[in-house]
C-alpha cells in the first residue's frame, strides 16, 4: 500500500523507526498513569482489563513482523495467542473473565520486554533496500507492515486514553490539567455549502500508507446543503438535556430508544450531576461543565439531539465537502490548506488531555469558514461503515475492515485530541457502534 523511489529508502527506515519509538513512548506513558494496584481493573465493561492491552500492543508487533518480516518463530505461542486480539464493542454477551484468569503483571512485562529487544534487534538488521521491495508471501511489504504497526499502536493510545478516563480517578496518577484556552466566543451558525465535488478515499497509485478501507479513491457529487460552523457544544446540548430529549421517544429510533432505556441513561457519559450542578469528567478530575466545549455523545444521542433541533447528521460525503472543498471548486488537502498539521492548526496529536473550546485554532478553519475539523473530538456521520469500490482487505488482517461492513456500525472523521497527526489525513476512516458512548466523539447539523 505504500511505495517509494529507491534514493528516498536509506531515509525512510530511520524514519519509521523514530515513529515507532515515538509510538511506544505515548502508550508507555498511558500505562503509566494507572496505579499498580489497578492494572487488573476493567475500566469499560466491553473491553478487556488493562493487563490485556499491556501484552496486545507487543503481541501485535511480533505476531505481525515475526515471520513475514524477519522469518523468526515464536518463543511463547500461547501469550502470542492471548494477547492477540481484542474486543469490539458490539451488543451480546460481555467478559465474564476475572482478574486471576491472567498472567502476573511481571510475567506479561516480561514478555513485553523479550518481544521489544527481538523486534528492535531485527530491525536494525533490516536492509533499507527491502523495505519496499521485498514483499512476503502474501505480497506486503516490510514497510507497509512497520506502518501498519505504528499506526496500530497510536490508534491504540487513543482507545487506551478514553478506557482509562472512565477509570476511577483514585485509580490513576494525578497529573496538572492544562489550564483551558481562553479564547474570544464563537456564534454558532450554519454555513451554506454549494453543491459540488467530494473526493474519498485514497489513490492507490499513491505513494502513501493508507489502511484497507482507505481504498479506492472516488469522486461523489454532493448537493447544496447548510452545516454547523462547530461541533455542538455541552451548552447547546444541555438545551436538549433541559427539555427532555431523553424522555421523548419521538426523537430516537427504536432500536436506539430501547438500548437508552435499559441501560437508564439519561445524560452524556463523561457529565455527572451528583453533587446537584452539572460537572464534566475529565482524565483526573471532575470540573464545572465546560459550556464551550464540544460534547461527547454516542451516535444514538448525536441523532437524537438532530432530529430536536429538526437537523439531521452529515453524510460522510456532506463532511469531506465541507471540511475539504474550497469556492473555487477545488478541494484541499486538510480544511486549512497544504501545510502539514501543526499546533496552531488545532487540538490533536496528544497535544493535551482536555477539549477546547469553539474556535480555539482560527487558524485551522476550513475554506468555508468551519471550525475544528480535525481535533477536538471526532464526528459522527449518518453514513454506515461500508466499503468502497474495489476493496481488498489486508491479507495480513483480513478482518481489520471487513468484520465491521455488518451495518452496525457508522463512519465518524476527524480526530480528537489524542489523535495523532498520521492519521489526520483526507482518507482516513475511522467507525463505531451507534450505542458506544465512550469514544471522544461529537458531531455537527446539516440542512437541507
């Protein structure tokens, strides 16, 4: 999936090595903030226990590289086997495993620590040259598969962030929260988009990683439509909370309506109102609820809430028009333009652990005028998790793309703070579950 020219190889290698490394150190430094005493806890009730994701991120590496890669066989097949996958959140059944079902915290460090030094040992023996022009039986090539375990990893130190703040705080090493922007309030309004061209998806004649779903790039003619200049705030969501909308079946379906009801869900996940005013739990504390930053919702509360306000949520095409298409009927590469994303471009990339509010990065609008396209939160789409023309899954991970075209699930775009910038570009896809509240997503309105 991605290529080179043989003069740039001898700089790519070192390149996707300090990416690596950059990658272990953001999920070492998650693993970091959870208490010894707790590493056996299960934050999220779908998910595994911590322990799990301490031995899958190795697991993962070395179960991918061991033998395509470096032709190697297994020291420990059965921890190779049981940190191999995780769980998706779908409705059924949850875990029932308990926290002696699992191997000692020393034992799983120390599997880790074996599959680190051989993985980095064989690396540094890697002949540049191979990098991409030696594929594997199955025709990947070594660089692909380094990307692909990179970006496995980073896509891991998000989910692990919004696992672990739902972790309770005593559970965790405190850590100073960023004091919050303070920025000039932004009205929200809606925008009007003309109707034009959308580009999804990735080329693959491109010398680009891309995962399989990102494949094949396509054009879609997109009529006129309004869009929210921001991403619905807790303040505007509040309206919703204030006026019954979650006491109201007519503003949810029914399978949605019914998943509320038995769950008894009555507000956001990261609100609580113990202690009587409305307060926002954030990684290592709970403060005041932030009326100017995004919320945090479930598909199943995003539509809710667009259908009260007589909306509707974009399409995944309706989004990339915004977000990537100009007057002039050109499209960009990110909302603001060429330039590679940057601090000042918006709140992703780890940057912190916090939303900000509206308009934080004016620097970071879209061609239309849109705010916080990427970061701040993903956004939910009313369009289905399905592939694109001419698939063909990853013969390495056939199931990566392919379990999840069941119509249960829904595309989201953007990023959030804990996104990291690889995966800010045009194509990339990411989906959930419509009744998965956990994820740092949020969303904006259409109109027609």
């Amino acid at each position: 999936m991605s290529t080179a020219r043989i003069e740039e190889v001898p700089t790519i290698l070192p390149e996707l090595l300090g990416r690596l490394s950059e990658a272990r150190l953001q999920t070492d430094e998650l693993f970091a903030i959870v208490r010894q005493y707790s590493l056996y806890e299960r934050p999220i009730a779908e998910r595994h226990r911590i322990v799990f994701y301490i031995g899958h991120l190795e697991a993962f590496d070395w179960n991918l590289l061991r033998e395509r890669v470096f032709g190697l066989g297994s020291f420990n097949a059965d921890y190779d086997k049981l940190f191999a996958f995780g769980i998706d959140p779908v409705g059924g059944g949850l875990p029932t495993d308990q926290p002696k079902d699992w191997p000692s915290i020393e034992d799983v460090r120390g599997y880790v620590s074996e599959v680190r030094s051989r993985i980095d040992e064989n690396l540094a023996r890697l002949d540049p040259v191979d990098l991409f022009a030696k594929p594997d039986r199955e025709g990947s090539s070594p660089g692909t598969l380094l990307n692909v375990a990179i970006e496995h990893r980073l896509m891991h130190a998000e989910t692990l962030a919004y696992m672990l703040h739902q972790l309770p705080h005593r559970h965790k090493v405190p850590h100073a929260r960023k004091p919050s922007l303070v920025t000039a309030p932004i009205a929200p309004e809606m925008i009007s988009i003309p109707a034009g061209r959308a580009t999804l998806g990735l080329s693959r004649r491109a010398a680009a990683f891309g995962w399989d779903n990102e494949f094949e790039e396509h054009q879609v003619e997109v009529p006129a439509f309004r869009i929210d200049n921001q991403m619905v705030s807790n303040g505007q969501y509040l309206e919703f909370v204030d006026a019954g909308g979650y006491e109201d079946p007519a503003f949810w379906s029914p399978s949605d309506w019914e998943w509320k009801s038995a769950g008894k869900i009555s507000h956001p996940v990261f609100w609580n109102n113990a202690d009587g005013p409305w307060h926002f739990r954030t990684m290592f504390d709970d403060i005041p609820l932030p009326l100017d930053w995004p919320v945090y919702v479930s598909h199943a509360e995003a539509a809710a809430f667009a259908r009260w306000a007589g909306k509707s949520l974009p399409t995944e095409a309706q989004w990339h028009r915004a977000a990537y298409g100009a007057p002039d009927e050109g499209e960009r590469q990110f909302p603001w333009g060429s330039e590679l994303p940057t601090t000042k471009r918006g709140n992703f990339d780890f940057r912190g652990w916090d939303p900000t509010p509206a308009g934080a990065f004016p620097e970071g609008r879209s061609a239309f005028g849109l705010y916080d396209l990427l970061g701040n939160g993903w956004e939910w789409t009313s369009t289905l998790f399905q592939p694109f023309s001419n698939f063909q899954p990853f013969p390495f991970y056939r199931g990566y793309s392919a379990d999840f075209f069941d119509g249960k699930h829904y595309v989201i775009k953007g990023g959030s703070a804990r996104t990291a910038a690889s995966m800010l570009r045009r194509s990339f896809r990411n989906w959930f579950q419509p009744h998965y509240q956990y994820v740092y997503a949020g969303f904006r309105c259409v109109a027609s």
